[in-house]
C-alpha cells in the first residue's frame, strides 16, 4: 500500500465521520446516518471520476471503500456518547477530509494529464462536493456557499501542490504539506472569525 493510499483512506474515514456526526446531529435514524456517511465520502471523487470519465467511478471497482464508510459509520454510532462535542468533531473531521481529499483530486487531474487550473478545480471538487451533498440531504446551506472560508482552503491547497509538483518536491513531502496548509487555514479563519463578505440585493419594500 503506497501513502497515497493510506492518505485515501483516512480521508474517506474522516469525511464518513463527519457525515454520521452530521446525520445525527439532524436526528436522522439509522438509515439515514449510513446514507449521510457514505455520500459525504464518496459524492466528490464520484463527481470527479464522472467529469474526467472514469467510469465506473472508483468506489464501484474497490467495494472495500463500501464497507469502510459502512465500518465507520457503525462505529460513530456506537460511540456516539463518547462525542458530546458534536460539533467540534463535525468540524475537525470535515477540515480533515477537505484537506487530504483536495490533494487525491489535484494528484488526479495530474495523472490524467490535465491542465494545472483543471487539477486545481478536480482538488476542490473532491474536497469540497460530498459535504455539499451531505448538507443539502440535511436540509441545511452547504458550508462551500457560506460566508466561512471553505473551498478558498482547498483551491489554496491545490495551489501548494501545483507549485511544489512543478518545484520537483519530494511527493510525500507535498501531500503532507497541501493537506497541512488547508487544515491551518481552516483553523485560523474559524479561530479569528475570517470570513467573505456577503452581498444583498435590497427589496422594494427596504427602498420605501
């Protein structure tokens, strides 16, 4: 097993983490935690795999990641009392997936032979996606669409693993370093309240 694929499989693990965390923090029942967990692992390299047509997408040719997700998901239901901070783990999982599954996208796009940008947009979609999948199931404004920095992270992420590939870096170098830099800046930009600005378009009735 190379270290890309370990790093493939912790990020499916964190991101079907933060998907069960997810669901239950919605109080869907069982049924629902597992669907939760398995499209926020799998939705954005399905996306991926599908626009650069590799098909069947991945988690269709290794059924392992299946019963993964299904593994992962059983046990965060388990030790779901362990987790009286929901929301701090929902958070640290998903910053995790984000980082590690950005780097699998724009080392995809490489493979593929495909230009740099694309690689880069390939990275955020994989990083990004699933959880725009989970959170629209759970009825809520995907965080990618929010005013929190989210997919800047990834696509900035990208960025470091185009200029480092390019510089010749050692590979494992550049994985751990990408998925580094994304966490920090998660970190930091919910750690000091960084944000976009938002823009509204005033009604008639505001104008009066």
């Amino acid at each position: 097993m190379t270290f890309f694929d370990t790093l493939d499989i912790l990020g499916t693990i964190a991101f079907a983490i933060s998907g069960a965390l997810s669901a239950m923090n919605r109080r869907l029942d069982l049924f629902g935690i597992f669907i939760i967990a398995f499209v926020t692992a799998i939705g954005g390299g399905t996306i991926r795999d599908i626009l650069i047509g590799n098909t069947p997408v991945a988690w269709m040719q290794n059924t392992i990641t299946i019963y993964l997700i299904g593994g992962v998901a059983a046990l965060s239901i388990i030790f779901r009392n362990k987790l009286d901070f929901l929301k701090k783990s929902l958070f640290l999982f998903d910053t995790i997936g984000l980082g590690i599954f950005t780097i699998i996208g724009v080392e995809t796009g490489i493979q593929a032979g495909l230009d740099p940008i694309v690689s880069i947009g390939l990275g955020a979609i994989t990083g990004c996606f699933g959880g725009v999948i989970r959170d629209i199931l759970c009825n809520e404004i995907p965080v990618i669409f929010r005013k929190e920095i989210y997919a800047i992270a990834s696509i900035a992420g990208g960025i470091c693993f185009m200029s480092l590939f390019y510089a010749k870096i050692d590979q494992n170098i550049i994985y751990i370093s990408t998925t580094l830099l994304i966490i920090i800046i998660r970190l930091l930009v919910v750690r000091y309240k960084v944000s976009l600005p938002l823009f509204t378009v005033r009604s008639q009735s505001d104008v009066k």
